[in-house]
C-alpha cells in the first residue's frame, strides 16, 4: 500500500517505521512542509497524526487532496487534567470528517503511546494488542483492518463514526488512570468469561 502520514512526530514514525517493515511505501510531512505531498502520496491510506488542536485546520487546507481517501484518525482530544476537549460532541473524528466530507474517516490507534505501536509485535501475555475501529465506509474498515493486522495486532468493529467519541473518552479515561493516577489501566476489564456476555 501508499500510506502519506500527515505529521513526523513519535506516532507518526512508530506507525510509519512498522508499515515499511510490513512492506508499504509511506511518505510523512510535517505542518512546517510536506503535507499536501503526503496526502497525494496516500492513495490507499492517509494517516492523521498532528496534535488535536491543528486538526481541523490541516484537514480543512487538503480536503480536496484527501477526497476519496481513507483518513485514519489517531488524535485524542484531551486537555490538561486530562479532560475531553470535545465533550458535549461532535467527537473528534466527526470534527475531522466534517472538514474532508468526501474523505473516509476511520477511528483507530489512539488508545496507546507510541511506544506500544514501537513493539514488533505488540503482544501482551501471549494475546495480541486489539485496536477498536469506528467507521462508516466498508473499504475504508477493509483497508484499516489490514493495517492494524500488519502490527501483529487484532482490529475491533467498535461501530460507525459515530461511536467515535466512545473511544475518545475511554482514551481520555486510560490516560488519566495511566498518568494521572499511575494505575494499571488494563486491570479495569475482567476476561470476557467474567463479564456476563455468554
């Protein structure tokens, strides 16, 4: 595949450096030069990973470019204190596909730090890492999924873009109990057996 990541910061090149060893052609810019030439790049997939707060306005500048495309959101819209910056909605993801309407906007990789997607693979106690995904458009989940499977990792169907903001806040919340209160976060979630789903 073509993957144009619009950033170069630490989720930008720990998920870029992982698709090169699984075989595609990325090519990533940067807010100071490059992005338009990334998302031209990106005719499977275009990754956005620029801090929340440029989004809307990096996506709004290339949203003829990114028509058509699959846009992967990996931003996670929280605050100092650890708060949701879009509380009350549209989720972040809706942000994002209100400024590229003609992009297809898949919700994935913003439940971990860099350092996870860093991990070759990520395997936890045996059991690969799962990435919840929200979307709306079947090809785009398609294309998103084989990206996921290329980190060694399990993609979830977490619903349509708009349960989006479900996996935002639950980012927001790992965060908080990760940093914030030094938790192990993963210790929240019994084992499926135990969590009366039968």
């Amino acid at each position: 595949m073509r993957i144009g990541i619009l950033g170069t910061a630490g989720m930008a090149d720990a998920l870029g450096t992982q698709w090169r060893r699984a075989g595609h052609e990325v090519l990533a810019g940067s807010r100071s030069g490059g992005l338009s030439q990334a998302a031209e790049f990106g005719t499977d997939a275009v990754l956005l990973a620029v801090p929340y707060e440029a989004v809307v306005g990096v996506v709004a500048g290339l949203e003829e470019v990114l028509s058509g495309r699959v846009l992967i959101d990996c931003t996670n819209p929280v605050g100092p204190g650890f708060g949701l910056l879009t509380e009350g909605g549209p989720s972040a993801a809706e942000r994002i596909a209100s400024a590229a309407p003609t992009a297809h906007v898949v919700k994935a990789f913003n439940l971990c730090h860099e350092s996870v997607w860093r991990l070759t693979p990520p395997v936890f106690d045996g059991r690969p890492l799962a990435v919840p995904l929200c979307g709306d458009d079947p090809h785009a989940l398609s294309v998103v999924r084989r990206l996921v499977r290329d980190l060694g990792c399990e993609p979830l169907n977490a619903g349509g873009l708009d349960r989006a903001g479900l996996v935002e806040a639950t980012a927001a919340l790992l965060i908080r109990l990760w940093l914030g209160e030094g938790a192990d976060a993963q210790a929240i979630a019994p084992p499926r057996e135990f969590a009366g789903v039968h």
